[in-house]
DNA sequence: CTGAAAGCGCTTACAG
DNA sequence: CTGAAAGCGCTTACAG
C-alpha cells in the first residue's frame, strides 16, 4: 500500500462500498454490526484515519475553536502575562473535553487582525483574550459580529458591546478588596491601572473601589495613575505617584505584575510594605505568593473561566443563544495588605 | 449573496474562470496583471477568504503545526508548569512567523495518545514537549518514526531515541550550577528530581552536578531523593532529605517548583537559607525571582529554543535533513546560593 | 495568458 | 441495510 490509506482501500478490502465504509466508521445505526466491526477492524489494521479536510470540507464544520491572546501593543515579546497563560492552559483543557481541538494565536493590535480563522472554515469559533485598549478593538468586534462570526468574548461584561462576554466580577474584586483594606485601617489610597472606558476590566476594578471608599464616607475620590499590565510600567506609575508627595497608605493596583513593579519601587524608596504603605493586586499569578511580603490579590478562577468560554462558544456555535456571564471574584489575603497602621 | 464566497462567484463577477480567479488570489505570475488586481479587488470586496480545508485537501498540506504537552501523571490539573507555558508562548510566535497555524492540546500519557494531527493532515507536523516519564513514551516517538511523521522533541538530545531533539545544555547547566556552589564554599551536596533514564532532562542535570563535584575531589557522591515537577512534590522530597540526618549544606533541584517546595520546607524546619543550606533551581520561572531569598537558577532560552524547535520541524516538513541541537543554559545568581558558608 | 476538466477524500441525500 | 452518485471548494496538470 502505497501513501496513507483511503475510505476505498478498506471498502476494496472489507468487500463492501465506500459510502457504507464511511457510515461504519462513523457508528451509524444504519449499517449492519458485523459489516461494522468488519470494517472498524480493517481500519484499525491499516491504521486509517478519515482525512480531517475532506471531512471537514464536506461537513462545513471543523470541530476546531481559535484562541486569540491579543496583547498590550506596547508590551515588549518577552513575557506574556501570567495569568492569561494560565487561562490559555485551561482553555485547551476545557476544549479537549467537549472534543474541539484548539488553534492559538497572538494577535499584536497593531497587526491587521487575521482572525481568519472561522471565514476560512479553520475554526468554527473563535475565543478572544486580552488586555488592551478596548476602545481600539470595537469595530473589529462589530465587523466579527456583523460577519456572524461565533465568537466570545473575555473581560468586561458589557450590554453595550458586541458579542458575548464572560468574565469575573472585577467591580466587586475592586470592591472586596478595597473594603478589606478599609477595615486594616487604611485612609488614603491611590489605584495604579488605566482607569477609563480603554480598559473596561480595570475601569471595573477602579469603580469597585471607588465605591467602597465612599461607602466608607471618604471625602475624595483616590489618586489614580495610569499603567499597563508590566512590571515596568508598574514600577513607573509607582515612582510617579510617590514624586507627587501625597500622602498615602494603600496601592490598589489593577494587576499583580503591576503590583510587583509598584513593590520595587516602594522598596528603592525606603518605604515599608505594609506599615507604611499597603500594596494589594489582581489576579493572584504564582510570583504573588512569593514577592516580600506576600501579595494579597484577588483571586480569578481559570479553570471555571476557559470552561464557561469554551461551553458558550460551543452552545454558540449550535445556533443556541447565549447570556453574557459573570463570575465571582474572590479575595486572597496575603501580607501586603497588613498590619494595623501604626500611629 | 447567499452563504460564503466562493471562487465561482467571483469568477462569475469578474467575468474569468474559475481557475484563472485561484491563480489571481495566488499571486501567480501566469496570470495578467490586470486581470490579477481586478480579481483580487472583487475578492476584497466580497470579503472573500479561500477555504482552507478545501485547499489543504487539494494541496495536502495543512500549513498547521500542532504542539503536543504531556504532562507528568501525577500532577494535578490545576497548574503547568510556567516554563512549559512560557515554551507555548514562544513556539506560537515562532510558528506564527514561519507562517503556519498552531494546534495546541495536553495529553495525559495515560491517554490512547490521539496525536494524530499528522494522520488526519490536520497538521504536517508536531511538536512534542513535557517532562514526564521517557520510558512511558519511547514506544510511542518510536510509532511516530515508523509512520513517517515529522516531529521534534524538546528536552534530552540523545542519539538513541528516534526523532530530532533540541534541548538545552542540561549537564552544562548542571556543571555551572554546582561549579558555582563549591566556589562559594559549599561541600555537601544533595539533589532533588529523578535523576535516572526515566526523566533524562533531570538526569543530565544530576550528571553535570556529579561532574563538577568529582573534579572538585569530592569523593562521595550527592544524595539524590526522586521529586517529579511540582512545588509539593519538592516540599516532601525536602523533608525526607532532612530526616536522613545527613549533614549537607547545598540542595540542587531539578527545577525551580521543586526549588520552590523545598525552600518552603526548609523554612518549616527553620534552616536558614543560604547561610545554613543553599538552595539552586532550575528553569527561571518568574516566580523564582520572588522568593525568599530570590533563587539562584539556570536561565533555559525559551525564545530561541521555541524558534529552533519550529524552524527546525519546518524544515523537516520541507523534506531536509535535521540534525539535534543544543542550547547553552545560563546560570543567573540570585541570593539562594548565597552567602560563604559560617564556621 | 486562459479555460475546461480532473481530483483531493470524504459525507449524505436518493434510490433500492 | 447497502450502493451509485453528487458535491463540499479548491489547485493544478493539460491543452490551447
């Protein structure tokens, strides 16, 4: 036998047409148990495999789903962010299981979005990840859409844009954990992320706060700088907060990799974390458990996460409709968030 | 117009056949200038995509590779191993810029390892990487060889074991590493990880270590306790070590979530790290720059082992002949090593 | 430079 | 329960 086995080579062999090779192969109900297991054996001996573009093809369904991690334009290649690795690792688990295989990409922003995957029939569905400005990436939203593509969609929650999105509760992350360091005694906080409508997720997370400091009957809304999802970027929103002189006792901050770089820079300055100036973060990556003291974070459950995107998409992908979905956050207390203030 | 594209309505738009409308969107130099811009003009028009699973069964070639991650049996769904993820992160751009889709999946070795990628042409070939255990697994690169299948392995090069590997200097990592604890006075060595022809990565690790400690007249050997890759695995392998009693004053660990573990352990034990024993790890995953005190490691290139890996399977697939490849690994000193010893 | 035709390897109405 | 046939949407020899 020459080349890889064909449908004809088993229907040469079992004695019987390709069309019933096809249906035995595929456990129909139709075909006879002994031409069946006939057949399935013979192909198990030759080692056959239906050719997935022939299949596909024919069948305009690939069973296959796109992941597209799109990044922060200004973020150099040399790191993704923890935590949306640590989705991409449950998103392939939760597609293996309802048996849709997974194709991943990186899509800088700048790029000209080759989500081609569903018009060239590659995937039937595509899943979109990533931080970025949001604002930057709507009408690529809107075309995806109006193209009818399946799509969702990670982040913010949001009647207003399109598609379907999944994603934690970031308005109450910002709000438990702003409340906890309330409760430690803390006055006077700043937020370090974007904090606008670019970045809906960490606008969320800042809203969150916001509330639970007026709440709290604080006067004045916190100082709030911006800062990308980086360590560095972290660091130098930090150091441009401190230079204001303002007085301070608690760094919210919209991701754990910028609370690491916001901790660097509290430790270049002398400044003791927690007594004299709380550091809290987001998404509770592995480092947060490590950095001196431990970070206290906001917990985003990944597992349960890449599992609701993929079953939505999936249900989307059936014609079903689907409900944006929001899960809940959860509070990690570690050290940074800490002791009383010492007065 | 109803449904997709295809080449037909653009054809008929056009007012060529259908044949010339694919040689247009090719860029094939057979065809007219004019009529090429004009086709291609329609084309954007329509919003018209080739399919792919139509081209790729004509021209068999899916322009997809797929990246296979066996994980170690034992470990728990909830975390992979960051160094893994961050090879998945570099092997999707190097793909990306070769130009070709990436399929992703895990593969539990317990699995009827479906990675048939290659014989369903849903890939032309694949990349295999993960610790775990290489015995489970020979039989199956061995299958792999015998079908003709274009793969790489990530991890031991070994002339032995069928297919191309690349991996980085294990044993050179290994030599450095304990090199630079004997220089800091270190004289009773100890590592953790498998280090037999089960996990030939480790291995390599362990012989580099043995190396440096014979040509440095150590006359007995380390002590070595198994550990496979996770922060608990590490922690208990650490609190065996310690109940020997032996007398040891440096821990080499097959990876830094061992490293992690056994560091945790011996703050349990309240030994002092390094002044009492130093601790090294493996792999430099973010979180090992944040521990306390940050941990000494070996940098594994992770951007340039992605490219070679990619380029190298390209390469394959094009039909050229491969030879394995080995990286340099870096030693990154870090406080865990640390200070000279106290007598 | 262009077109008509064959064929990649399947799945599935249609007819029996 | 089975077979002959059409067709999914391309690419590419072949002929002109």
């Amino acid at each position: 036998m020459k080349g890889k086995a064909t449908s004809f080579d088993i229907a040469h062999l079992a004695g019987v047409s390709q069309s019933t090779v096809s249906r035995a192969l595929r456990n129909s109900p139709l075909v006879n148990q002994e031409t069946r297991d006939k057949v399935q054996s013979i192909a198990k001996q030759l080692n056959y495999k239906v050719d997935k573009n022939a299949s596909s093809l024919r069948q305009k369904s690939s069973k296959t789903l796109a992941l597209l991690l799109f990044e922060d334009p200004t973020s150099d290649d040399s790191m993704i962010n923890p935590f949306f690795l640590s989705m991409l690792g449950s998103i392939t688990r939760a597609s293996a299981q309802e048996g849709y295989d997974l194709l991943v990409s990186f899509q800088q922003l700048s790029d000209d979005w080759h989500a081609d995957y569903e018009d060239t029939n590659k995937a039937d569905g595509i899943i979109l990840l990533g931080y970025g400005d949001y604002m930057d990436y709507q009408d690529k939203l809107a075309k995806l859409e109006q193209q009818q593509t399946h799509f969702v969609l990670w982040g913010a929650v949001d009647k207003e844009h399109p598609g379907i999105s999944i994603a934690c509760d970031n308005f109450q992350g910002g709000y438990k954990i702003t409340q906890h360091l309330i409760q430690k005694g803390r006055k006077h906080f700043a937020f370090i992320g974007g904090a606008d409508s670019h970045c809906p997720e960490f606008f969320e997370r800042y809203r969150g706060m916001c509330h639970a400091l007026s709440q709290a009957g604080a006067s004045a809304l916190p100082i709030q700088i911006d800062a990308i999802t980086t360590e560095e970027s972290g660091y130098q929103a930090a150091m441009q907060l401190l230079s204001t002189g303002q007085k301070m006792d608690a760094i919210v901050c919209a991701s754990d990799l910028i609370a690491i770089g916001v901790m660097r820079a509290l430790h270049d300055k002398q400044l003791a974390i927690p007594q004299q100036i709380a550091v809290v973060g987001y998404d509770n990556i592995l480092a947060a458990s490590f950095t001196n003291p431990p970070l206290t974070t906001v917990h985003q459950n990944t597992r349960l996460a890449g599992e609701m995107l993929v079953k939505s998409l999936v249900s989307l992908i059936k014609g079903e409709r689907q409900q944006p979905k929001l899960l809940p956050a959860e509070l990690v207390i570690r050290q940074s968030c800490g002791a009383e203030l010492k007065r």
